[in-house]
C-alpha cells in the first residue's frame, strides 16, 4: 500500500478558495463586530479619530453604533489637552486687543501632539476677522467648544463659539433681547454658559442668566433655530441682599445642572436645562467657609459631585438620601495631598500654602496652588488629581490671575451620528466641523 503523500500518487486537488485571488483575507474583510473590538484597544481618543478617518468604511462602524462609543469613553476618558486661560482683567483697560491664551499639557502620545499641532488654539479665527478686533472674554469650555463674548469700550457686541480642533468659529449676535423687561428694581447679568451633547456634538446651546433683586431668569440661544428664547423670572428663597449683584459668576455644571452660588456662600441656585426650571438650596455647613475652594462636576461614571479644597486637602461630596428621605449633598471622602504634593513638585510645598480648585470634570479634578502672602503675580502649579484613583498629575507651571477652563478633546461630529446626516459627516462630506488629524 503506497503511504500518503508518495510521488506516485496524484497531488490532492486545490480547495476552489486556494486558486482565486479574490477570496484573499485582507483588512477590508472584517466585520463591524471585529473590527470595533480592534477599535477598543486603541490607547486614546486623538488615535481612533486617526484610524476611524483612514475610509468611509471605518468611520461608518463607529458611527452607527453608540453602543461602541460608550464602551469606548468607558475604557478611555477624554483627554485634557490643556487650559484656556482668560485675558487679565479688565481686559477694557488696554487699547490693544486681548485675548485669552491656551497652554497645552505635555504628552508623550503621539496623536495628542498631533492633535494640538493641527488645531486652532491661538483663535486665530477671531483675531483675523474684520469685524472683531476689539477684545474677546472668555466665558466657559465645554465638548470640544469655547465659548467666547467680544467686548469693546462701551458693551458687548457679539459671541462667538469656537472649535479649535476642527478649525471652526460661528458668530452670533449678543442677547437681541431685553433680558431685564420687567426686572424688580436693580438688575444684572452673569456670564453666559455653553451646553453641548456628547451625541448631538453639532450643536449647542448658550445660557445667559440675568437677576435683579430676589429673582433669576434664564436666556437661552440655540445653534439649531439661530434664537434666543427668554423664559419667565422666578423666585429664588433667601432674600440675599439690597446690592445689584448678589450672585457669582460660575460656569459649573454637571449633568444637565447648572450652578450659581450666592456670594454671602448661603444658597446655591440650580438650573435643570432640560426643564428649565429653577430651585434652590443651602450649601453645607463647611463649604460656606470662604477659604474653601469648590466647583460642581461629576464623577468618572457621570455621577453630580462636589469637589473642595481646604489648604492641601480635597473632599468629594456626593448627592445622598439621609434618614429622613431628603436628598442632598453629603461628605463621600476626604483625602490629604501633601505627601503627594511633596513628590510631584519637587518638595516645594513650602512655597504654597492652599489648593484652589479650577474646574471639575469626567472624574478629574483641576487644581492650582496659590500662595497669598507672596505676590499674586508668582507662579502657581496646575494639577490634575483622578477621582477614582486620588492620585495627583503635574500638568504645568503658570501666573494665575484669571479664570482657566479646561480644554478636553471631544469627540468631532464626524464621528457621532447626528440626527442620521451621516453623509455630510464623514470623510469626503461637505459637512461642518469637519476635523482631520
């Protein structure tokens, strides 16, 4: 019997795949399923916008599948890219114009650099458009977007929202509407705040909020209809004073909230932005001490926060149900920095002697120290410290003078299904906020 594989047997038959060069596995022969899966171990945000944009197919499979884009912020959070920080103020006081400045934090990561190297971060959009050479404020920072308010000598003119990523700037008109008709004696107005979803990034909304004696009323622009709509004023408990300004100027949010706290440190007004309905109530017990430092945010897993700071201590307070049913605001943890603070500045603690916390964001937390004895004008660190983790980042050095706003990439347009305008959006389309890295 001749064994298997002897020369005088006839060689076997080829397999019909074996002999047709188009049945070759390649690339393009993944599945969506697989090739999410691949997609999910990529190190970043700024790389899957990178390999997402290689062809329509791949853009296609991230796009059509939320599911896969909560997994993916799940496993990778937004990275920070830096901090906008606003024109020393009063910005009206200089015959030049002014601006606000960006530092970027180092990366080892080569598609953040390439990111930050690729945007428009110095707002060059502003600065080179004719109608706008007066001075610009910074008013808040949210999904990928900087909000901005032009100002001149007398009052201001125009708003402007920026994305410096994708290289874009859409101006709008200032409040065309009277937001103090029918106010209760003095009136003022606070900054206004931006409103972006993570699943509708194309569009936004800006919240301008106005009070006069006892009472608030929101303002709100839409990108969608190009209009302010003004909604009724409402009374807030706690008469706060006979002064024109008894609220602080805040940008904090979480959650569809937002934030503003008197400035006697009593009360804190809430607005939800899906109900546009206003409520109130007392801050807790410690965070009326006006050596703390504190900003509303939330967790990694998206849940409301508190984060304060008092001297080189932060505590994080979570929304809780007490014994007697009512929820509010209740201590979770509290945690000293000052060994840490020791390694990641290089022992010079000592120079310093408090935290300030900047913004609280995705589960991170902004800080700065600050000194008040030396010169406001010195230096401060700027840090970032993880919820989850309590552990501390040195992002940079910087004079900390004004407000700073966190800049977090965001996921672009294009890769968000927004509202099934899939075509306009991917690579190749002639849609907005097109980005290319």
């Amino acid at each position: 019997m001749e064994r298997e594989g002897s020369p005088t047997q006839p060689p076997p038959a080829k397999r019909p795949w074996d002999s047709n060069p188009t049945s070759t596995t390649t690339i393009h022969s993944l599945t969506d399923d697989l090739l999410l899966r691949i997609f999910l171990c990529l190190p970043s945000l700024a790389t899957l916008v990178r390999a997402a944009l290689a062809c329509r197919a791949w853009c296609r499979a991230v796009v059509s599948s939320p599911d896969f884009r909560r997994r993916f912020r799940e496993l990778h959070p937004a990275p920070l890219l830096g901090l906008f920080f606003e024109p020393p103020s009063p910005v009206h006081d200089s015959a030049l114009p002014a601006f606000p400045s960006f530092v970027p934090v180092r990366r080892r990561e080569r598609d953040l650099s390439v990111a930050l190297r690729g945007g428009d971060f110095f707002l060059t959009c502003l600065q080179q458009h004719p109608c706008m050479a007066h001075s610009w404020d910074i008013l808040d920072c949210r999904g990928g977007y900087v909000l901005l308010c032009n100002v001149d000598q007398s009052s201001a003119q125009a708003m402007a929202v920026v994305n410096p990523l994708a290289r874009q700037c859409r101006l709008f008109d200032y409040l065309h509407v009277d937001t103090f008709e029918g106010c209760h004696g003095t009136a003022a107005e606070l900054n206004a705040c931006l409103l972006c979803s993570e699943e509708e990034p194309a569009s936004f909304r800006v919240v301008h909020l106005a009070h006069d004696e006892s009472r608030v009323r929101a303002t709100v622009f839409s990108s969608d209809t190009c209009e302010w709509k003004v909604h009724p004023w409402v009374d807030v408990p706690g008469r706060p004073s006979l002064s024109k300004s008894w609220l602080l100027n805040s940008s904090m949010q979480s959650n569809g909230f937002l934030y503003w706290v008197y400035k006697n440190y009593k009360y804190m007004v809430m607005l939800n932005t899906v109900t546009m309905e206003f409520s109130a109530e007392e801050l807790p017990r410690f965070l009326k001490n006006r050596r703390c430092s504190f900003s509303v945010g939330e967790t990694n897993n998206g849940v409301r926060c508190i984060a304060y700071a008092t001297d080189f201590t932060v505590g994080v307070m979570l929304r809780r149900t007490d014994d007697d049913g009512t929820e509010k605001w209740m201590l979770d943890r509290a945690t000293p920095l000052d060994a840490q603070l020791d390694g990641v500045l290089r022992k010079q603690k000592h120079n310093y002697d408090e935290l300030l916390v900047v913004a609280v964001r995705d589960g991170f937390v902004y800080l700065a120290t600050s000194n008040k004895i030396i010169d406001s004008a010195s230096p401060s660190w700027f840090l970032s410290l993880c919820l989850e983790t309590m552990k501390l980042e040195n992002l940079f050095q910087r004079t900390y003078n004004s407000g700073a706003h966190p800049y977090v990439m965001a996921w672009p347009p294009c890769l968000v299904a927004n509202n099934g305008r899939y075509k306009s959006a991917c690579p190749g389309g002639q849609g907005p906020w097109n980005l290319v890295l």
